[in-house]
C-alpha cells in the first residue's frame, strides 16, 4: 500500500491506494487561511501538521489496516509558501520546527517592488526568464524572501532555512531538510536547465543560498518516518518518504498527464493549463506578448538516477476560486449542486453578461498583481443564475485564453484531460469542451495530487520503475465530452472578455492604489 499526502490552500488530504492504484481510503481536514492586510495571504504551518496528523490517522482507521503495509509516502503541497525556520530545524529531529513567522502563501501578492527588484537586477525580464525559466511574480518564493529581508529584519536575521508547504510536513515526519526540483524551480531561483540553485541571480538580489535547502527528485527517497513521527500519525517508523512535488506536478500525475501533446485543464482555487515536456520550454518574448506568461518548471516524473522532464503551466489566481467568492459573499445557504441548477437555466453567453476573474491579482494571461475583476454589461435584466453563470463562463474564458498562450508558444495540444472540483459538475465540463472548442476527457481518478503523491511514493519504493509505467497501468479516460451545438454562441462573449483587461487596465490601477 501507498500513502499520499496533499497540503491545499483550504485542507489537507490523506489518501491510501494499493498497488494497481485502487482507493482504499481518503481523508481531509481544514486549515483557515489568514488575510490580516490587503494583498496579504498566510497559513500557521501548525496548522498543516494538525491536518497531516488527523487525516492520516483517520486514513488508517478507516482502511483498518497495520500501518506497517504502507510501503511509502509521498508528499504533495501548495506551492510557493514561504516557511521561515530557525536553526533548531535541523536538529530538533522533526518534533521541534518551530517557524518564524506566519508562511506567506502562493495568492499573497504583497512582493510588487520585490518582484521589480528582481527584474532589474537580473537585466530585465527576457533574462530573468533565460535565467531561471519564469518572470518575476508576486506568487514565487524569492521575492517573498526579500519582502521579509526589507520589512522583516529581525525575523530574517534568525532564518536558518527555508522551505515549502509539503517540505515542513516532511521535516515533521523525518527530521530531513528537503525540496524537489519542481518546487526548487516555483522559489524563482533554480536555473531550469541544471536542475540546481542559481547562484548568479541569488547573488544579485542577495539571498544566501545557504537558506536554501538541498533539492531532490519527486521519486526520490528523502528520508524515513522518525519515532517521533510514528507515534504521532500512527505510520511505521522507518517507512520511506519520497521527495514528492508541488500539487500542480503532482495533480499532473494524479491525472496521467505525463506525455506531450496531452494537456490537462484543472479548475480548483486556480486555474492551471499544464503540458509536459521533454525539454525545458522557457516563454520568450515574440512580438507584442511579453516574456512569461507561461512558466516553466521541472516536473514531478524525475528519479534518483533519471533527472528529467519538465513542463510548461498556465495559470489564473481566482478559478473555483471565484465561484466560492460568489457564493461565500451572496449565496452562503446554497449548495455546489445549487448554483449549477442556477447556471444551467441561464443561456450560452449569460444575455451579456460578462465576468473577469482576477479576484486576487493575475499570473495568465495577464501577469499583473494589480489585476482586479468585475462584471461588464450588467442590467436590471439580469438575475441571481445570470451572475453564477457568467463566473463559470468568465473562468473558463481565462483558460481558454491560457490555452492559447500554450499553443502560440509552440506546443501541441492533441488532448486535454480536465481536474479540479469544476469536473464534477457536468454543465462545467461542457462548458469547458465548448469554450476550448476541443473534447475534454475525465480521467477515471477523482484523487488528483494526493493519488500523484502516491504513485510517485510507489515509484521511490519500486512498485513501479517510472512515473509513465505506473500512470499507463492505473489511469485511463472514463468520459469524454465533445464540444456542442452551443460553441459558437460563446464567440461574442469570449471577444469581449479578452479585450477587457487591455481597456481597463489603468483603471484598475488607479482603483488599487486608492
């Protein structure tokens, strides 16, 4: 048996398969998010180590098992977080980590002068993206770094390391110090081509990179559950932990997206376009688009003796995300089911209604933390299912114009495999299937980056010997949908919403700075 375990933005999942990939158990529990300031997003790393405790035992009980099956466990998390440790990291044996300070989160967009900082010192953003793979936002890691060096200083003075959301929990479990060269890629400061720190831009924007911690393959062992850990979670001492990755590398495996040409479209709090590639594939300026829209990282199908693949991602802020806003601020008594009852009496095109997503700032296809959203074309012939409709179709619009980003950079799109809590519901896959004009297949896992976790710790402990042996023999399309009779009914709606950000963009501006 395998043990995946998933950090999220929301919960924490523990998921247990058996060796042919079948579920025997899952489990989640919750962490709140803090959002003390504007642009502020942060977690108490505490938190996590609860969730990780609660579910994994939970796991167990309910797979009534002898822990000492589980022959591995893998390691998925929110990527990007900033968690900051003194120097009692490395050697309070897992137990004791105490953190610094709050981890600042992937969606916390407070590093706007960092990110300039980084810019100019690498020689502007074209170089940034020759030297590390990606421009310079707010979400990554680095300018975080410096945000707490400038704003910070005694708490940057007593920093010893600093690690990822899935690397505290591994720490925790272990007592090791560890990320992986995808994770490595998202901090903004690992050349992308040598899967190793780049020590030039750290230089120039000085971090030490002592701060940093070594980095390891997603399959890869990193150490082994402590007694400490054991008695805690219920796991065997002594069981492997293997390096794992970041959820959009490990959701890619979770739904088979591990070949070229096979794109998967994931719709949770973010949106992602992910495509794997054989090659690193950094997004260079060509003709008016700016360089770095889309980002390049490694993947999570390396091993110890096998440091490859890479992949390319898209990625919007306020997917899902944007629904469960809507929900949270107008329609609290309604349910998931609810809502896409509403949306479905609604037409194609919402009668003109058009919704921008950027909740919380933008990465793609506009990289701009000053990004804010709103409706266009509002009347008082709209209704309640008018607005739950035109989020669905205004986040899906973004991702069919990521999609696009995608292709203009070269790389083939011959399928797409759609994830996330959007491909539950059978209005937002077909909604999906017209607004990309290409069919959309449900993969017959629901699990995502807890169930790549899994694989990836099944790989480290050998049940499999590569990612694309144990994702062949486990996953397949379950259903597909073919675009509808309703794909050309969005063209008017889906030209409006990508002309909005360009003709609004001061405005937004001017309001973000009110």
């Amino acid at each position: 048996m395998l043990l995946g375990i998933d950090i999220g933005t929301s919960s924490t999942k523990s998921l247990l398969i058996d060796e042919r990939g079948r579920v025997l158990a899952a489990a989640s529990s919750p962490h709140p998010i803090h959002r003390d300031k504007p642009l502020w997003s942060e977690q108490e790393p505490e938190d996590w180590w609860r969730a990780v405790v609660a579910s994994v035992r939970e796991v167990i009980a309910r797979a009534s098992i002898d822990a000492s099956h589980i022959r591995a466990v893998g390691l998925s998390g929110q990527m990007h977080g900033a968690v900051l440790l003194d120097k009692s990291a490395a050697t309070g044996g897992g137990h004791s980590a105490p953190v610094l300070r709050r981890a600042i989160l992937w969606n916390d967009q407070r590093c706007g002068e960092q990110c300039d900082t980084i810019e100019r010192a690498a020689g502007g953003r074209r170089k940034l993206v020759e030297m590390v793979g990606n421009a310079a936002l707010p979400g990554f890691t680095l300018p975080k770094l410096m945000w707490v060096r400038d704003h910070e200083p005694a708490v940057w003075g007593k920093t010893h390391v600093v690690v990822l959301p899935k690397d505290y929990i591994r720490l925790r479990l272990t007592a090791a110090i560890a990320t992986d060269a995808a994770e490595a890629t998202g901090m903004l400061a690992q050349d992308i081509d040598r899967r190793a720190w780049n020590l030039d831009l750290l230089s120039r924007v000085g971090i030490d990179p002592a701060v940093l911690p070594p980095v390891l393959e997603a399959c890869e062992v990193s150490g082994t559950i402590t007694s400490w850990a054991a008695d805690q979670t219920g796991l065997r001492a002594g069981t492997p932990v293997v390096g794992g990755s970041g959820d959009n590398q490990t959701g890619a495996v979770g739904a088979g997206a591990i070949r070229e040409g096979l794109v998967l479209a994931t719709l949770g709090t973010s949106g992602v376009i992910y495509s794997h590639t054989s090659k690193p594939r950094k997004d260079l300026p060509t003709g008016d688009a700016p360089a770095g829209r889309l980002h390049a990282f490694c993947a999570g199908t390396g091993t110890a003796t096998s440091r490859q693949g890479w992949c390319v991602t898209g990625v919007m802020l306020s997917a899902a995300g944007s629904l469960q806003w809507l929900h949270d601020t107008l329609f609290p008594d309604k349910s998931f089911d609810d809502l896409m009852s509403m949306a479905a009496s609604v037409p194609p095109g919402s009668e003109g209604l058009v919704f921008m997503p950027q909740l919380t700032g933008e990465r793609c296809p506009y990289p701009d933390p000053r990004a804010s959203g709103g409706w266009i074309g509002l009347s008082a012939r709209h209704t309640a299912p008018h607005l739950v409709r035109s989020v669905i179709e205004g986040v899906t619009f973004t991702m069919g114009q990521i999609l696009g980003i995608v292709r203009s950079a070269g790389i083939e799109v011959r399928a797409i495999r759609i994830g996330g809590g959007a491909a539950k519901s059978s209005l937002w896959r077909q909604i999906q299937a017209d607004v990309y004009a290409m069919p959309v297949a449900l993969p017959n896992t629901e699990e995502g980056p807890a169930l790549g976790a899994a694989i990836m710790a099944g790989v480290g402990a050998g049940a499999w010997t590569s990612v694309q042996e144990a994702c062949g023999a486990i996953i397949k399309d379950q259903l597909v949908v073919e675009p509808g009779p309703d794909l050309s009914r969005y063209q008017s709606s889906r030209e409006v919403h990508a002309s909005l950000y360009p003709s609004l963009r001061a405005a937004m501006h001017q309001l973000a700075g009110a």
